[in-house]
C-alpha cells in the first residue's frame, strides 16, 4: 500500500486535479515557480491547509522542515529543549524524551555542538540545522522538506541531502523535497511533480525536465539545457 495518496486533491484556486502515490523509501521533488502552491502542497498533508476537492491519506509519523523563518533572538529556549519538544509532542509518544535521543538527532545531522546554544542566537545554517535535527527525530515515516538547503553552505547542502538519501534507503522514509533547483537533489530524486501556473506533471527526471514539457506547463517557450551535468531551465 502507498504511503500518501493524493486523488483528486485540488486547493482552489492553486492547484487541481492531483492524483499522486508516493511509496516508501521514495524521493518526490517538488518543483514550480513563486507562489504556485508548493508550500500549500506540504500543508495539505500536515492538515493544517484543507483541500477544496478531493483527498489526501498521510501516514502518522511526518518529520517536517519547514521554509526558512530566523527564530526570535531573544527566545528563550536551548537548542537540546527545541529538539525535545519536538519528540515529546511528536506523534511517537508522549513520554519526555531522553537525552540520549535528542543528542543523536543531533549527532545525526551534525549540530551536537549546538545543544546548549540559545536557538535565536544561532546562525541561519545552523538553523537549517537544528530543524533538520527536529524532523528526523521523531522517526519519521515521511519527510516533508521545504526548501531545506537554504542558508546552507555547498558541504552542508551535501551532508543534508547524503542524510535524507541514507534515511530512505535505511529506513524507508519517504522524502517529499520542494526546491528552486534540482541540482543538489539530481543523483537521489526518483520523480519530480513540477507544478505549473495551470496544470501539473509527474513522471521521472528525463520525462519532466525536458522543453515542450515546461513549455507547456509554462504556456511560454522553456528550454531546459544540461551544462556540467546540471540542468538549466531558460
Ligand atoms: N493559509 C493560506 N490561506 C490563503 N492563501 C494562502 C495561505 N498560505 C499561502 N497562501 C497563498 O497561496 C499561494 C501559494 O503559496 P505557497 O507558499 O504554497 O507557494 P510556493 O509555491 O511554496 O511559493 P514559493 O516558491 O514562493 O515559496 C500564495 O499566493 C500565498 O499567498
């Protein structure tokens, strides 16, 4: 059986019409200009945004890092507090969390020196860190991930994306990953949905990727170039 399914999810007057299964252990990358409804995609399997159509099924455990907001400098609250009350109210249990758990989560995406820095006096990467450490400390069955690279220098882009890679692989996690760009996520992504202004598509990289694809979705001429292994749309 999947691990979501969308049928005929629209959210009026963004998206329409979405039928989409995303297995285990998967690697969906999500793609699309400003303001399509990426991020509404993301919501709609929280359940904090209600489709107008159709349905969606999402599985309990969902780890989740979303777009890049700067915490309050002055909140009070230690990274190691931030990361257990993800556990402690995630949807795992309801037993306090042990330290050791929070300092794996930690461990796992390289932030364990961060543990007793107060979360608003920390740089934006090391930010994009600590929520990393909050997704995948609930032992996700699902990561949705909002632009997650953002603020993060080419080795921690690297680090984050071998780290959802070996999740997936290892424990089966499905990854739904929303980007401007697909470079960093070229090597690991198994299908894209690029949403578009009016429609959308669904298929593998070199089905989606292409010119009269997006020339389509775009309703304007698109060309998508490959330069170095990487992919260029103009
Ligand atoms: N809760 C909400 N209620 C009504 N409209 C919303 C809500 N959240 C977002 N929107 C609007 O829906 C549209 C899509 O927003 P969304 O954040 O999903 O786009 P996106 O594709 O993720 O964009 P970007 O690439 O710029 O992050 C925007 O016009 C936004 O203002």
């Amino acid at each position: 059986m999947s691990l979501l399914t969308f049928t005929g999810a629209s959210v009026d007057p963004l998206w329409h019409d979405l039928t989409l299964s995303v297995e285990p252990g998967e690697f969906l990358t999500v793609l699309g200009p400003n303001g399509v409804g990426k991020s509404t995609l993301l919501n709609a399997v929280l359940g904090t945004r209600s489709l107008t159509s159709g349905s969606v099924s999402a599985p309990h455990r969902i780890g989740f890092i979303p777009q890049q907001r700067m915490f309050d400098t002055d909140l009070p609250i230690r990274v190691r507090d931030l990361v257990g009350l993800s556990i402690e109210h995630g949807t795992m249990s309801r037993r306090r969390p042990r330290r050791s758990t929070i300092d794996a989560a930690l461990a796992e995406v390289g932030a364990s020196g961060l543990a007793d820095r107060r979360v608003g006096t920390l740089s934006g990467g090391q930010q994009q860190l600590v929520r990393q450490a909050q997704a995948m400390a609930t032992d996700p069955e699902l990561l949705l991930c909002d632009e997650p690279l953002l603020s993060l220098d080419l080795s921690a882009q690297r680090a984050a994306v071998e780290l959802l890679d070996r999740r997936r692989r290892e424990q089966d996690t499905a990854v739904i990953f929303v980007t401007h760009s697909i470079n960093p996520v070229l090597a690991v992504t198994d299908r894209v949905l690029y949403l578009g202004p009016d429609d959308h598509v669904t298929g593998a990289v070199d089905e989606v990727m292409t010119g009269p694809v997006l020339s389509r979705l775009y309703g304007t001429d698109v060309d998508v170039a490959e330069v170095n292994g990487r992919m260029v749309v103009v």
